[in-house]
C-alpha cells in the first residue's frame, strides 16, 4: 500500500468516524425530543384526567358515542384506571388488562412514583406513562409510537444519506491533501534518485518554509553539502597522496635500477646507496602510515579508555630520542589522566614531539609540559613564519623552507584532527624567545 494510499484511507476514516458520530449524536437528540415532546403531552393529559375527568371514586365505563368526557380528554391518548391488584377499574373506550404491569400495580399501591416506559401490545408500540389516581389507584396513559417510528426510521435513512456522502467527500479530499502533502516528498524521491543515477552531490532540494517538510529537504541539503565535502577531500587525499608517493618511489627504484645494473662499483658508495634506501624506504612507511592514520573515518570505532596522559607521553619519548640523539627534550609532566583511544593520542604526541625534534637545532632544547589534559611542546628553531601560521594545519602543506627536509606534510594535520575527535584542539604560538609552541589540550577526567 502506498504511502498516499494510506494518507486517503486514514483520512477517510477519520472523517467517517466524525460523520458517524455526529450522525449518530444527531439522531439521540431527535429521539430525545420526539420523546420529550411526547412525554410532554402524556403529563398534561394525566394532570387534565385529575383536574377535569370524573372523580376518582367514581366507577363507570367511560365515553362513547353519547359523548361522555375521556379519562385524557384527547383522542389519541388511551387511558385507563387500574387498581393494586391490576384490575381495570374505568378504562377510555375498552379495558387493556395488559397495560395493568407490574410498574402500574407499583404506581397504585405507592410503592413506585410516575414513571414512563416503552411496552408493545399486539404488535402496537406505545409510550405509557403510569401517575398515581387517588387512594389505591393508577392512572395508565397511552399513546401509539407509529409516528414517532416513522420520523426516527426516516431519519436514521438521511442521516445515513448524509454520513456515506461525508465518507465519499473525505476520500476525495484525502486524496488531494495526501496529493499535495507529498509533492515535496515526491520531488525530494526524483532528486534522490537523480542524485543515485548521476552521482552530481551538487543537486539541492528547493526549500519553503520551516514546517517538518521543510527542515527535512534543509537536513538532506546539508547531507548533500557535507557529502560533497567529504568527496572533494577524498579526491584531493587521493591526489595529494599520488603526487607525494611519487617522489620516494620515483627515487627507490632509481636507486634499485642502479643497484640491479651493478652501479657503483666502488664499495663505499655502494654502501652509501644502500643507507639512501633505507632511508626512503623509512620515509615511504612513515607516509604510508600517515594516510593510513587520515583514512580511520572508515574504520570500526577503536576503545575508549582513561589514559595516563604523563606516561604516555614519558614512553613515546622514549622512542623519539633515539631519532634525535642531539637534542635535548626537557620533560615537566605532571601525573592527569584524558579519555580517549590510546594509539591515536599516542601518534599526535609523538607527531608534535617529532616535529620540535626535526626542527631544533644540534644540541637544542626541546620543553615539554604535561598538565591538566595539555600537551605543550616548545623548541627553539626557526619558528613559523606568521603567513605560514593559518596553514601549518593543513594537510601536504609544507612550509617553502622544509623543501629539503624529510616528512610528508601530515604530521600536524594528523595532530589537529586527533584532537577534534577527542573533543579538544591544537593551537600554535609564537614565543617570544624564538621557535614554536604548540599546545595540545585534551578532555582531562576529574581525579
């Protein structure tokens, strides 16, 4: 069942339940009336039987032909006096031992007040309205329903008329609402399935509006938008990494082809092409490792833990002197504790303390300062030129004066996405003594 299908049937039954409560509400109220109405007249005849009609002692047949006055005073009404034990003491025109029930010989022996009741005798239906007559006695009205049937049954048949033209109608409005309801959704579908065919993420839905439907094509614009980001950053990874891996690998088999052709033959240059090999077969494994640190989005989400932020960065120091044997890293770290993934905070801390190391120079001195959730790292080289700072971030950016040194570009990038993903952020300063300083802050959980 389609989805406009079910907004029409909801609509129409919705609207048929209204019709048909209504019809139905309508029609109490017009037996309520009828009934009303003639209740009504059943209590006038009883109060003219006692104010007019023959004395309560009195027993006689009553009116007939010769015009004696009737018990109701009114030709269409019956009456007849009944006593406690349910017989028929004066009656209009013939005796209805039937209409002597038990709420009749309640009403003459006081037991029971005035009470009105529906009772079909002989196939006549009758509204009886039984009042007390004096000492023992009953006064039993009765007037046929013929016409009160006749009215309610014509009237159940219009308003019946009238709730199925209701239901028709609401179908058809149900329709055409559910028609123009879904005519955004219907052109959001078409753009979808355009957007599937083509693959062009630069599609937009056309927006009015702030209702549901509205903040709907605005959440799947932005989907759109952000989609189209995350392919254009693809694409420029893509390029970016084909461009970068070309040169060590432009440079590996230059060397291997020399290798393979016995070239050089002298045994120390030799040995010199060897460690050159070495050497950018480590800078090709240290950038294939960075792009595969920029791919994690795709990854499944790795444990979150509470990390010692103080040992941590102690052990990755461990590692990066041994890269750095003249320089000098200076450790304040005080003990606190982030919570995070430990292999990712692991490789933006050795990335900041790498990148200070590369940069210093022989016996430099490198700070490191460990607080609250903060990583400051601060060397004393050459610093970043101030039209540099907006760019250090930005991934294969490299500065025009670390054209000749080794790394990749994505050192600091990997640090700054590291720290969004944990909730932080890594800001650059500029010391007054010379050199960098940068500072990583993380979410520090409350000892």
């Amino acid at each position: 069942m389609s989805f406009r299908l079910r907004i029409t049937l909801l609509a129409a039954v919705a609207v048929a339940v209204a019709a048909l409560g209504a019809a139905a509400l309508m029609y109490v109220v017009v037996q309520q009336q009828l009934t009303s109405q003639l209740d009504a007249t059943l209590y006038d005849a009883a109060t003219n039987a006692r104010n007019f009609g023959p004395r309560p002692g009195d027993r006689f047949a009553g009116g007939g032909p010769r015009g004696t006055p009737l018990l109701s005073g009114r030709p269409d009404t019956f009456a007849q006096v009944v006593d406690a034990s349910g017989t028929v003491v004066r009656f209009d025109t013939e005796s209805v031992p039937a209409l002597a029930t038990a709420d009749a010989r309640a009403v003459a022996a006081g037991a029971q007040a005035a009470t009105f009741s529906d009772v079909t005798v002989e196939g006549t239906h009758l509204r009886v309205y039984v009042a007390p007559f004096g000492q023992g006695q009953a006064l039993v009205l009765a007037r046929r329903l013929d016409e009160v049937d006749r009215v309610l049954g014509a009237t159940r048949v219009r308003l019946g008329i009238v709730a199925l033209a209701g239901v028709l109608l609401a179908a058809g409005l149900g329709a055409l609402v559910a028609r123009g309801a879904l005519t955004p959704v219907r052109h959001l579908t078409d753009l979808v399935e355009e957007v599937t065919r083509t693959r062009d993420l630069s599609r937009r839905v056309a927006t009015s509006g702030g209702d549901e439907l509205g903040r709907l094509a605005s959440s799947f614009n932005a989907m759109l938008v952000a989609l189209e980001d995350s392919l254009r950053s693809q694409r420029q990874l893509v390029a970016d990494a084909s461009h970068e891996l070309r040169t060590p690998l432009t440079s590996l088999r230059t060397n291997l082809e020399l290798l393979a052709r016995g070239q050089p033959t002298d045994p120390e240059e030799r040995r010199l092409l060897l460690i050159d090999l070495v050497g950018q077969m480590e800078s090709l494994s240290t950038l294939v490792a960075d792009l595969i640190d920029l791919a994690r989005d795709e990854e499944a989400p790795l444990e979150v833990e509470d990390v010692a932020l103080d040992e941590l960065v102690l052990q990755t120091l461990d590692d990066v002197r041994t890269r750095y044997p003249n320089v000098r890293f200076d450790v304040d770290a005080r003990p606190g504790t982030v919570r995070g993934v430990r292999s990712r905070i692991g490789r933006a801390v050795t990335n900041l303390l790498d990148n200070a190391g590369k940069w210093s120079p022989s016996g430099g001195v490198v700070e490191v300062t460990v607080r609250d959730g903060e990583v400051d790292v601060r060397d004393h080289g050459p610093g970043v030129a101030p039209e540099d700072s907006a760019r250090v971030f930005d991934r294969f950016w490299r500065a025009s004066t670390a054209r000749h040194m080794p790394g990749s570009g994505l050192g600091l990038s990997i640090v700054k996405e590291v720290a969004e993903a944990h909730g932080g952020s890594i800001t650059l300063e500029r010391p007054s003594g010379g050199g960098a300083r940068f500072r990583l802050r993380l979410a520090a959980v409350p000892s």
